[in-house]
C-alpha cells in the first residue's frame, strides 16, 4: 500500500479533511506529520534562507518528519481559492521551495487549485496523480470529486454548530482572535493562545465562526476587488466583530515577514482605532520569540479588557 504523507501545516489546517478523504478514497494509507515542536521548527529553520517566514519554515520541518516514513508527500499547489481570491505567493511555489531546499530528499504528489481562472488545471493534475500511483484516471477524479463534496458538507455543518451570534447574549467576556489558521490553531506557534484564553473562562470567537458570505460583504472596501484570499477572510471577520458590542477585545497572531498581513493588519488597525473603542493588541512572533515575554503582553491587554 502506497504511502502519502500530510505535513501538519499551511494547508492542513483548512483542507486536511478534503486530502486525507481523497487518499483514503485511493486505497492510500494516510500520515501526518507530528504536532510543531521545537525540533521540527529547528529541522525546517536549516532548510530555508531566513527571509523566510515562520510558516514556511516549519512546513518545510514537516515535510522532515515525513521523508522516512511515506512514500510521497503530498502539497497542493494552491493559487485562488474563489473569483478575485489569490493566495499567498508561499503557496503557489511551495511544492518547488521544499524540492530545492530539501535537495530531493523526499517524493511530491501535488495537485492544482486555480478556481479563478484555470478550475481545469485541478483535472489536469489529476492525470499525474493517476500516472504516478498508477489508479485509474475515472477512479482518481471520482475519489477527488466526493473528497470535495464531504469537505463542503463538513464546512457548511461547522457553520451552523458554531456557538457566535453577533449581538447575541452571552454570560462570558467574548475575544476574538484573528490570524492565519496555520498560525493560531498551531498549539506551538500560537504558544497555547486560544487555550489560555479559554482558561481565563473567556469565549474565544475566530474567522471559523462567521459564514462565509458575512465575511465577504464585511470586507469592505475590497468586494469585487482582486485580493487575498486570507485578505478577506480577516478583514470581513475583524469588522464583523467589531460591530458587535458583545466582543470586548481583539487579538491579531501574526508571523513576522508576514507580506499579505503587512497589509491586512494596517487595514484593521487603522479601521479599529478611527471607528471602534474595542481594545486591539498585535503580537508578533518568530522563532526567537519567547513564551514569558509573549504571555506578558496578553496579561496586560487582558487587563485593558476589564
């Protein structure tokens, strides 16, 4: 049985549900890498140049993890997401960035996402993947085109079971906590941040619990505009949530040499600070960013909360 290996990063933390079921659907058997520690942050560290961002270098640590253990690693190939939604450039090149500077030392399986010009790559694509794994090119898109369709069922479901109601009532203090999936739900990179807030019996609310139309017709002033796909989906989520009186704070996690939240966090910043009182705190992190000096910050801007 052919082994495909998921990195526990980027990707993963949005679509790992859409890849795992394709595999499986294969007859692949399915590994992740494990959860982001110090030695798979220092693995990808010596890999990438330091202009790298934090993300990236510790993907490329995943992939380090994997490279004994499966028989390809698997890395879409990411460029939109929907009309007018562009992702990072790390994303569109990563399959590239991890042949070179692992120096090929591991298999790639990859696959095209390009919904807002060329959805046709996506089955293109998939011809390789049915060449390579040597499985039937009707079988192959069959197994993707379910894989899809549960992954569409699973984000529709996990729209309706979330807990958020803007202006809704809620005895607990509600926070959000914005930032790239990758960033805040990664238990090492965000250093524990949701859970510490959750143990000060906070309600935590991120761009999970808005639907995604919401989203969209928040972001103004960039609707119908070419932008990041993340671009949107942080900025109608941060003024979604800064209507709502309920939300008494707003953290933004984001990686330094971050170029999309460059950008995006200077929109939200200024947009809070000229229109709303809510408190807003920005940390910044790195691999030499330290959990006490990290944890500082968060007690004092939870003070200013009340």
């Amino acid at each position: 049985m052919i082994t495909i290996g998921l990195p526990k990063s980027l990707f993963y933390f949005d679509h790992h549900i859409l890849w795992e079921r394709f595999f499986y659907n294969l007859g692949c058997s399915v590994i992740t890498s494990r959860n982001t520690n110090s030695q798979i942050m220092d693995d990808g560290i010596k890999c990438c140049s330091n202009e790298t961002c934090l993300p990236v270098k510790v993907f490329h640590g995943h992939v380090f993890n994997l490279k004994s253990s499966a028989d390809y690693i698997f890395i879409p190939r990411y460029t939109s997401l929907d009309k007018n939604e562009y992702t990072c450039p790390k994303f569109c090149g990563l399959p590239d960035m991890i042949l070179l500077n692992l120096k090929g030392q591991v298999k790639i399986l990859e696959i095209k996402i390009h919904p807002d010009l060329f959805p046709s790559r996506t089955y293109e694509s998939l011809i390789c993947i049915s060449e390579i794994l040597k499985i039937k090119y009707s079988r192959v898109v069959k197994a993707f085109e379910d894989a899809a369709a549960l992954y569409h069922k699973h984000i529709w479901n996990r729209c309706d079971d979330n807990q958020y109601a803007p202006d809704g009532t809620n005895s607990k203090k509600i926070l959000s906590v914005l930032g790239h999936p990758y960033m805040i739900y990664d238990n090492y990179l965000s250093m524990n941040l949701i859970k510490k807030l959750e143990k000060r019996s906070l309600t935590v609310v991120t761009s999970r619990d808005i639907d995604h139309q919401t989203k969209r017709r928040n972001a103004y002033p960039f609707q119908g505009k070419v932008f990041w796909h993340i671009g949107f989906e942080l900025l109608g989520s941060a003024f979604t949530f800064a209507n709502d009186k309920n939300i008494k704070g707003m953290i933004y996690l984001t990686p330094f040499a971050c170029g999309v939240d460059a950008f995006v966090i200077e929109f939200i910043e200024k947009r809070v600070k000229d229109r709303y009182s809510i408190p807003f705190l920005k940390i910044i992190v790195d691999e030499h960013t330290g959990e006490a000096g990290f944890d500082t910050r968060l007690e004092a801007f939870l003070d200013t909360v009340g």
